[in-house]
C-alpha cells in the first residue's frame, strides 16, 4: 500500500509538471523557438541557416511530447511505454541542465516559459527531484493506478495530441493565448520602467587606477589619493542587484540623430500606436494595407504612429518601397523587440503609457474595434487583460469534448456488447429450439 501511494504520488506530481510545461510552451512556440536559438548560440552547432519553420516545427514537437507524456501518465495510459519514455526525457533534460548550471550558457532554461523562471541552480534541483520521481515510476509501473479503460484510451491519445497542435498552431498565427512578459495588455511604460520608491535601489562600486613613481595602485572613493598621483583608469562593478523593472531593457533611439526617444515613443499623454517589427527584412507584407489603413487611422484622429526595428536603414527603404509606408522608423533592441510581441510585424496601442491593445499582423483591428477601444479606455482609468476566463476556457475545451468522446465511446461499446449478448440470446435460443425439435422426432 506504501509503495502503491509513493508510485501514484510521483506519477501524479510529474504528471502536472509535464502539463503545465507542455502548455506554457504550446500556447508561446516562437518563445521556445527563441530559447533553442539561445542554447545552440551557446553551442559550435550553427542554426542560422536552419529554416524557421524547422524550428517552430521543433518547439511544436517538444511541447506536444511533454504535454502528451503528462495526460499519459495523468491517465495511465501505456504504463511501459510512457513511464520509459518520460524517464529518458528526463535523463536527457537532466544532462542539459546540469550542463546549463556548469557552463551557464543562458540564464533561464525556458522550461516553463515565460510564466515561472527558474534559476539554473532552481532547475537543475526541480530536475533532479522529477528524475528521481521517473525512476520510481519507471520501476514500479505496475503500481500505477489507471483512470480509463484500455478500451477507451485511443480517445485520450489522439485528441490529446490534437489539442495540443491546435492550440500551438492557433497561438503561431495569432499571439499567444497568456502573456506572461512585461509587455502584456495592461502593462504600464511610465511605471514598468522605474523603480518604485521604496525598493532596494542597485548598488555599483568604482574603483581607480593611480600611478606614482612607476607605481601603479588601485583606489575607491573613499580613499581617493591626492594630486600626487596620476589618474591611469578606472572600473565600475554593481555590487548589489537590487530592484530590476519589468521593462529594464526597453528604450528607443533616433537613428538619425542617436537621441534617446523612449519618453517621445511609449511614455506621452494620449494614444500611440507602435508597430513592433523585429526584422524587417522577414516581416510579413501581406497586411500592410492594414497597416496603411490604421496608420490613416492615427492621422484623421491625430495620434503617433511610430514603427519600433532593429533593422538598418537599407532594410527599412526596402520595406518603405515594398508597402509604401510612411510613418517613423526608430530603432530598439532585438531581443526586446521579439519579446514585446512575438509577431513580425505586431502592433501595439497605448494610452497615457499602458497597453491597452495588442494584435498579431494576421488580426489587425477594424476602424470600429479601434474606435470601441478607445472611448472605452477614455472612460476607464486602466484596462487589464484577466486570463481567469481564458484559463477555465482552455481546461474546458480539453474536458468537454474528451469526456463526451469517452461517453460517446462507452455507448458504443455497451450497444455492441448489448447487440452481441442479443445475438447469443438468440442463438441459444435457437440450439435449444432445435434440440427439444431433435428429442421430439426421435
């Protein structure tokens, strides 16, 4: 019985942490897409000839597996094959974060995404308790309790890694289901940039390099030598992290001038629009005259309409002659970019700094969802998107149709056993017809 309740507890516990990983990572590909980019940049493994959509199709794959091992092992479906599988995977994850934790490489693993990040030392810890968790699985399978029959487990199968690929395709050519990032609908330029009063500000200790007589010494402020020495250099360390802004990376330049605009771009009074467009030379065309309808849009109502790119100047005429754009082009950080929208191009609507509509270039609004948001901003201090909805919405939509399926499935199966059982009936009934027809003849 010990062993019984420790088997289902780890089954259990891997269980939610393979589904929670698996969809965190469905509902943002291009986010995972990006964190492999990041391990094989750490690597001699050169991906930047490698097809996107080999990628997105990786990321796709990845999710699919963990979240289908986690409905397996929920389930008790394929105990063998899905308790082996899950303890290779983890073997396999285990390695790489150990080397993750050596090497360190990149900061967050991305194995829950965007919505918890975890340490290098926190993952690799988390792995080795799922690990050890595989093991117990894997080796006392037996004991695993199943929640389906084996007649109806092809349902769980197949409409699980239907979900899955649904729900990753839709949030590819949409945006993603959860924003978890700093840059989701309700987020606040003006505050999210600072460092609220109160929090532990950064700390940074300078040092100089003096020289005299042929001496070279090493000084702080505090001990700042007199004008006998000579100043040779110096170098400036933070000694205390401190308070981090959600949107501690974010600013925006002139390329023309060089001048820091940020406060122009995402912190004025009043609407702005903001076209978020990583890569130019990648962006997708096919909606511009969207674009070009919403830029004309910002001009009749007066307000900025400004393209936010890492591209060069040449990337930015060509896309200028290919869409005949006519707004602003200022420059931001790539990697910033491609974290304010997973979108190329996306567009962002602001009021008085925050967010308050984000859209992919596939769903640009109509003249009259703008207009709605904006009187509805107008009259409301701050909106905010509330995933409360969307989270009971996704658990429903993977319940619902899997229960009536399972339903649908046991009906099924009870009428041909109820057809089969009518038939023998009948069949005895016959044999025994004929044999008092054989008594009475003999």
């Amino acid at each position: 019985m010990l062993k019984q309740t420790a088997v289902n507890t780890c089954r259990i516990l891997l269980a939610l942490v393979f589904i929670f990983s698996g969809f965190v990572k469905a509902i943002d590909p291009m986010g995972t897409v990006y964190k492999l980019q990041d391990y094989f940049a750490a690597t001699p493994v050169d991906v930047t000839s490698v097809p996107m959509w080999i990628l997105i199709g990786c990321a796709v794959a990845l999710s699919t597996i963990e979240f289908s091992l986690g409905i397996f092992l929920l389930f008790g479906i394929h105990k063998r094959l899905t308790t082996r599988t899950t303890l290779l995977f983890m073997v396999i994850m285990t390695v790489i974060t150990v080397w993750i934790f050596i090497k360190n490489p990149v900061k967050d693993c991305g194995c829950f995404g965007d919505a918890i990040v975890l340490s290098n030392g926190q993952t690799l810890l988390k792995n080795i308790v799922l690990l050890s968790c595989a093991v117990i699985v894997a080796v006392w399978k037996d004991k695993i309790v199943r929640f389906i029959t084996k007649e109806s487990q092809w349902i769980v199968e197949n409409y699980t890694v239907i979900f899955i690929i649904l729900i990753s395709s839709w949030c590819i050519y949409d945006l993603p289901l959860f924003d978890f990032r700093p840059y989701r609908i309700g987020a606040d330029f003006r505050q999210d940039m600072e460092i609220p009063e109160g929090e532990e500000q950064p700390q940074f200790e300078t040092t100089f390099l003096m020289e005299k007589d042929g001496k070279v010494k090493e000084f702080t402020i505090d001990n700042y030598p007199d004008s006998t020495w000579t100043f040779v250099d110096s170098k400036t360390v933070q000694t205390s992290k401190g308070y981090v802004p959600p949107m501690h990376d974010f600013s925006v330049e002139d390329p023309n001038t060089g001048d820091d605009i940020t406060e122009k771009t995402v912190k004025s009074d009043g609407f702005t629009f903001l076209l978020i467009a990583p890569d130019l030379a990648s962006a997708n065309d096919g909606s511009f005259g969207d674009i070009e309808r919403i830029y004309e849009y910002s001009i009749d109502n007066k307000y900025p309409f400004y393209c936010l790119t890492a591209s060069d100047k040449e990337a930015q005429d060509i896309w200028r002659e290919k869409t005949g754009a006519e707004y602003n082009f200022f420059f931001a950080d790539h990697t910033t970019l491609k974290t304010v929208t997973r979108s190329n191009p996306g567009l962002l609507l602001l009021k008085d700094g925050q967010i308050i509509g984000k859209w992919s270039n596939n769903f640009l609004p109509k003249d009259e969802e703008l207009e709605a948001l904006t009187k509805k901003a107008n009259q409301e201090r701050t909106i905010k998107q509330s995933y409360t909805r969307r989270a009971i919405l996704s658990i429903l939509w993977f319940i619902i149709p899997l229960f009536i399926l399972t339903i649908a499935d046991r009906i099924w199966a009870w009428s041909r056993y109820l057809k089969r059982a009518t038939r023998i009936k009948e069949w005895k009934r016959k044999m025994k017809k004929q044999k008092q027809e054989n008594n009475e003849n003999t």
